[in-house]
C-alpha cells in the first residue's frame, strides 16, 4: 500500500505583482509557504530548470494570470510552484491571447498534478521504469504526443480555440523535446519520436492521450492497491484519455483531479 498523502496548507492567492517575476519569491507581500508534499524532488528541479529556460518576453500578464489561475484549487501543487510556473509561462506566451495563454498555463498545471501523484506515490512511474509488460518502448509506441490528428480534424471538428490551444501546445513541447535533448537524452529508435533512453522528453506538455494513459499492467497494480476505491479514478482518467477533442474543456478532466484527491488525499 503506498504510503498516505497529506491535504495542502490554506492557499495564498496573490494580489499584486509589481515587478518582473523572477521566481518563487517575486511577490513581496505574499507569504512563501513550504511545497507542496505532492511535487518534490528531481522532477521538481526539471520542471523549473525548463521554465527558467523560457524566454522572459513580457511580463504585462503575469498579474491577471496569477489572480485568475492561481484562484483554482490545485490540490497536488504547492504555491511556490503553482506561481513560478504560472509567472514563466506567462511570460513566454504573452503574445497570446488572455484565453489561450491561460488555457495553455492552465493545461501545463493540470499535468503537472497527474505528474505530482506519479512521481510522489511512484507506483505507475514504478511499474514503467522496472515492470512493464511490454519494453521497450512499451506504450511509446506511435506518435501519441500529437493532440490533433489528421482524423481528429476531418471527423470531430475541433473548435477554433482546442486547435489554436493544440498549436499553442505543440510548440511548447517543441521546446521542452528540444531542452531535454540538449540536456543529453538520447533517443531510442523505433518508438515515438519523444521516447529517450531515460524516458519521455515531455514531462509538462504531454499530450492529453499521453497523461491519462494507463496499461492494465498499471491498473491492476492500482487495484491491487487500493481496492475498489481506485475505480472512480480508473474510469475517469480512461475516460478523458478516450474523448475525442472538440472544445477546449476536453484536453482536461475536473472529474480526474477530484477522483485523485479522494483516492490518494483523504
Ligand atoms: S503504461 Fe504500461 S505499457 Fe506503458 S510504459 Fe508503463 S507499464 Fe509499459
Ligand atoms: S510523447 Fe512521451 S509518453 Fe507520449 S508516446 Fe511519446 S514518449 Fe511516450
């Protein structure tokens, strides 16, 4: 049974951003409370490591950004981490519109929260590094970080803004396959073209398909974890990892968040 995860401190919503943002300690007035027990450790460190890699190239938005994504409930994420990421990529994408930049920063925090339950119980990073069914690449099989398949256009009709948020997307991870490589992954061959040989070169733009994957291999093991009352969190993230984008709102799951919070915090 994976050890027991904690409920988050009282949440400190930022209410002034006078100066550029240059890290977890920007904001004067605003107390900097401990991490979050969910997001530590080395992949912590990759993610800032990437984001401080970003160009800075506006920090206009950094304030209206915070006050309206840092409002939500992240119950995986700690404030320092939630505000660094957000005052980064608001930064780099401040060319964008407000609805898009804040979608695609919103996404960004959405799968580092699946990224913190992976990382912090280390069951299904576990079982992918040592005991998977089928290596390698195991499920990295095809090009599955593309959001947008040529079929998903002919057949579902994606809105103006998913496809404008997937293109957004799919620049950053561009950049995030671009950082890692230069950092010195290696790719494996015969395997999506992300696959290294320390793994994923994406780790904050994953595609939705990719970050609500889970083999059987995988959700037996939950199972065997957690009993039935993993099977809410199970079926929500098969679920959303099988929807078809039409609308921004399906690249992510309110519903997976909520069933994780239930399964692994209370
Ligand atoms: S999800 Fe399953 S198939 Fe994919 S890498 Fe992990 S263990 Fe292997
Ligand atoms: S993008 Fe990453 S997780 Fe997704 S299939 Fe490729 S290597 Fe695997």
């Amino acid at each position: 049974m994976c050890a027991p995860l904690h409920p988050l401190p009282h949440r400190v919503r930022p209410s002034f951003f006078p100066t550029p943002c240059t890290g977890y300690q920007s904001h004067p007035e605003r107390p900097v409370q401990a991490a979050a027990p969910l997001a530590q450790g080395q992949g912590r460190m990759l993610f800032d490591v990437w984001l401080k890699s970003l160009p800075e190239h506006s920090f206009r938005h950094v304030r209206v950004d915070l006050d309206t994504l840092h409002a939500a409930p992240l119950p995986f994420l700690g404030d320092n981490q939630t505000v660094f990421q957000i005052e980064h990529l608001s930064m780099y994408l401040s060319s964008q519109p407000t609805l898009i930049r804040q979608a695609a920063i919103r996404y960004s925090l959405y799968v580092r929260q699946l990224d913190a339950i992976q990382e912090r119980e280390n069951v299904i990073r576990h079982i992918c590094a040592h005991e998977c069914p089928r290596p390698p690449p195991g499920c990295c099989n095809g090009e599955h970080h593309v959001i947008l398949s040529f079929s998903d256009f002919m057949f579902a009709s994606p809105t103006q803004n998913a496809m404008h948020l997937a293109h957004v997307i799919t620049g950053l991870q561009q950049r995030e396959h671009a950082h890692a490589l230069a950092r010195g992954g290696h790719l494996r061959p015969d395997s999506c073209s992300h696959l290294t040989t320390t793994g994923c070169s994406l780790r904050m733009f994953k595609s939705p398909r990719c970050i609500h994957y889970l083999c059987p291999q995988v959700i037996e093991t939950i199972t065997a974890a957690y009993g039935d009352r993993a099977s809410a969190f199970l079926a929500a993230m098969h679920t959303t990892g099988n929807q078809v984008i039409h609308g921004m709102e399906d690249f992510t799951s309110a519903l997976v968040i909520r069933t994780a919070e239930a399964l692994f915090i209370r």
